[in-house]
C-alpha cells in the first residue's frame, strides 16, 4: 500500500530538523559575529575562530557520521514494523563514537601547534588558533554524543525534540559568548576569544545532558550497554567507514580552501570564515528537506513503497528549491549590510563582497545535492556517496581551485571552486536513483 505524503507531513520532520540543524554551524556564526568585532585584534582572532571551526567541523562531521549510519537502519526497521530488533544498537553506537571521540581529543590535543601550522597560520594567528583549539576541543565529545541522539531520534521519525535540544544550545551559546568574550565591568572581565571557546563548550556539554534525559524519559530505546555486539553493528560500522572516508574527502576541499585563503593573508581568511560559515548556515538551512528526505526514505524502502520514495524526491526538490531562492532573494536584499554585522575592517569587508554574490547564487543549486544526499544516506547507500565525493573532490574541486588561483582570482577561486564541486556531486545522485527507481515504479 502507497503512502500518501502531504506538504504537512513533509514540514513536521522538516521544520524541526531544520532549526536542529543550524546548530552547530549557529554556534560557529555566533563566534564569527562577536569576535569580529572585539576591541583588539578582531581580524586575527576572527581568522583563527575560522581556522579552527574548519578544524573541529571537519572532526564533527566526519565522525558525526554516525547519525545518518543509526538513523539510516533504525528508520529501516521502523519501515518494516520491527523496531523491536533494533533497541539495544544505539547504545552500543553512542559507546563506539564517543570512545573515538575521546582518542581524537588525547591524540590532537599536544600537537594544537603542528595542526594550524599545517592550515598555514603564522603568528598572533597561531596564537589565538592553539588558545581557542585547547578549549573548545573538550566540546567535541559531547558533540558526537548529541549527533549519535539525533540520529536515534531521527530513525525514529521524531526531529521535535532534536530541534528543542538545538534551541536551547543555540541560545545558551549566544547568551553565554555575549558574557564571556566582552564581560561584565565589576562582574565578569572579559575573555575574547578563549570566552567564545569556552561558550561553545558550556552549550555543546548542556545539550549533551539535555539529550541523554529526553531520549531515556521519551523514547523505549535501552541506554543499557551489552556486551554482546548487536546483529547490526557490522552494517553500522560498514556506513561509519564508507561515511567516514568520504567526509575525508570533503574535507579535504575545506582544508584546501582554507588554507589557499589563509595563505592570502589575514584580511582574505576572515572574509573566507565570514562567507564560509553564512554558506554553511544556508546549507543547513535548507538541510531540513535533506533531512526529512533521509529520514522519510529509509522508512519508505523498508516498507518497499517505491512509488512514494520516487513521488517525496519530487515534492522535496519542489520545496527545497523554494526554501534556496528565498535564501538568495533575502541575501540580495541586504547584501550591503550583512557581512557589517561579523567586521568593522574595511579591507575584511571588501574581500568579502567580491565574493558574496556567488555565496547567494549555490543556495538554491546546494538543494539538490543535499536533498539526495540525504535521501541516499536514509537508505543506506554510503558506499555510492563515497564514491561521488571523492571522484567530485579530486576530479573537480581541486583542478579548479588550482587552474582559479593559478589566474589569480584569490577568494573567487575558492568560491567557483565549491561551486562546481557542489554540481559534480549533485548531479549523479539524481541520475542514480532516476535509474534505479523508476523501473521499479512502472514495472
């Protein structure tokens, strides 16, 4: 039997996967906005807070995998009316990430230094980037503890209360980067950028206690950890694998953009960081179709329903490309005062608008790319995603980014290069499942 999905059924997992999704990428925006406009040396701590969020989100999402590996099988079995058989994986899932989680943290922790060398800061940049790192890398554990929750949740065709947990992390996180970068005079000195540092860390630690509590009180899942490893963990650990090395792979294109654009020079890496994360809040913006996609699809396969799988990647396009030019239209309209909100440096904002435009235009092309990822990841095909990435990254990214520079386009070259990258990824996605689904719905 076919389900019938409305543009209401669609919103109920969108919406809230969407506003869960801004997260993280509205915790390193916040930091962005407030520390580019501390009183001393804003441009160098504002180019190390980019450094370092391309560092620990390159961390996050590639062992933050783990969400779409548990939310993949999960809503599989969910689909099937089995979820009885698969309530004790995602405490042996959230065991597995953290452990990574905490050998990432002992392994990086010393070499803070040889790290953001490698990105290519020198200097004060150096500085601020190893202060700034030895911080908020204690965060990253609780990170991965939350994104193993969301995944949980997600499989269960829930993003409600990811979504609170996400609200109130975001919050904290502002309210506390306000008190703790400029301070309180008599009360609170101000800590620039080691109070951003430790913001993130208080907010990620607050949504890590949040999540645990919700998914005890509100869900059937067992938190009990057996040491007889669940039927599914080799499938799990499969998707981990093929996922993480094609994060590998995606973040191979950030660590080439950020360290051409940190090569330029102080005034271009904070203009990057400022683009970088408006792009990625944009992205994650429109994310929440991706997610209701991945969720969505890995019920509809279990269930077999082919005909509506194909009819959700329709009406997912139709209103995610909706949702990417109101993103665009409402960039244009304040294209002159957005990038003032994150430096008051006139050369930071002059490399900045050379490069806006192209940032607004990838919102409503990033929709498709993202839509199929997710519908890709909701039913399990891990091993294909990872190939388009690392064909898209070493095919497409990279000889445009060098053949870009080499003319001398500096941030354009970046810009052009994610661009393309983003429709090399996109565009077999689309072709593979027409292929593959299709013939099934009309046979």
């Amino acid at each position: 039997m076919n389900t019938v999905l409305s543009f209401k059924q669609i919103n109920k997992l969108a919406i809230p996967a969407l506003i869960a999704g801004i997260a993280e990428p509205l915790l390193s925006i916040t930091d962005t906005a407030i520390i580019g406009n501390i009183n001393s040396n804003a441009t160098e701590s504002l180019a190390a807070v980019g450094i370092v969020g391309a560092f620990i989100s390159m961390l996050i999402w590639v062992f933050g995998q783990i969400r779409s590996a548990i939310s993949s099988i999960i809503s599989q079995y969910v689909g099937a009316n089995k979820l009885e058989e698969v309530r004790t994986l995602p405490a042996q899932a959230i065991a597995i990430v953290v452990i990574g989680s905490l050998l990432v943290l002992t392994i990086s922790y010393p070499f803070a230094k040889e790290i953001f060398q490698f990105y290519n800061a020198a200097d004060s940049v150096l500085e601020y980037c190893i202060t700034y790192f030895k911080i908020r890398i204690f965060g990253f554990p609780f990170s991965l503890f939350v994104f193993a929750v969301f995944g949980t949740f997600r499989g269960l065709q829930n993003t409600f209360y990811p979504m609170v947990i996400a609200i109130i992390g975001a919050l904290l996180n502002i309210v506390l980067d306000i008190l703790l970068v400029y301070g309180i005079e008599g009360f609170i000195p101000a800590m620039n950028i080691e109070g951003a540092a430790y913001a993130s860390v208080f907010a990620q630690i607050t949504m890590a206690v949040i999540a645990l509590i919700l998914l005890k009180k509100k869900t059937s899942i067992s938190l009990k950890l057996s040491f007889k490893l669940h039927k599914e963990i080799p499938n799990l650990l499969n998707m981990i694998g093929n996922l993480f090395i094609r994060t590998i792979a995606l973040n191979t294109a950030l660590f080439f953009a950020t360290s051409y654009a940190t090569g330029y020079g102080k005034e271009y890496i904070a203009a990057y960081t400022i683009g970088l994360n408006l792009w990625l809040l944009g992205a994650f913006m429109i994310d929440g179709y991706s997610s209701a996609g991945n969720i969505l699809s890995g019920k509809l396969l279990g269930a077999k329903d082919y005909k509506t799988l194909v009819e959700l990647s329709k009406k997912l396009t139709q209103y995610g490309v909706i949702s990417g030019l109101i993103i665009a239209t409402f960039g244009f309209l304040f294209y002159n005062s957005i990038g003032g909100i994150f430096s008051k440096d006139p050369l930071v904002l002059e490399q900045f608008y050379n490069v806006f435009w192209i940032l607004i235009l990838t919102q409503p092309i990033n929709v498709i790319t993202f839509i199929f990822d997710g519908m890709f990841k909701g039913m399990g095909e891990m091993k294909y995603l990872r190939n388009v990435l690392i064909l898209s990254t070493g095919l497409v990214f990279i000889p445009s980014l060098l053949f870009f520079d080499w003319l001398g386009y500096k941030l354009m070259a970046i810009w052009i290069a994610f661009t393309l990258w983003i429709l090399a990824r996109g565009i077999p996605l689309v072709l593979k499942f027409r292929k593959k689904f299709l013939p099934l719905v009309n046979s």
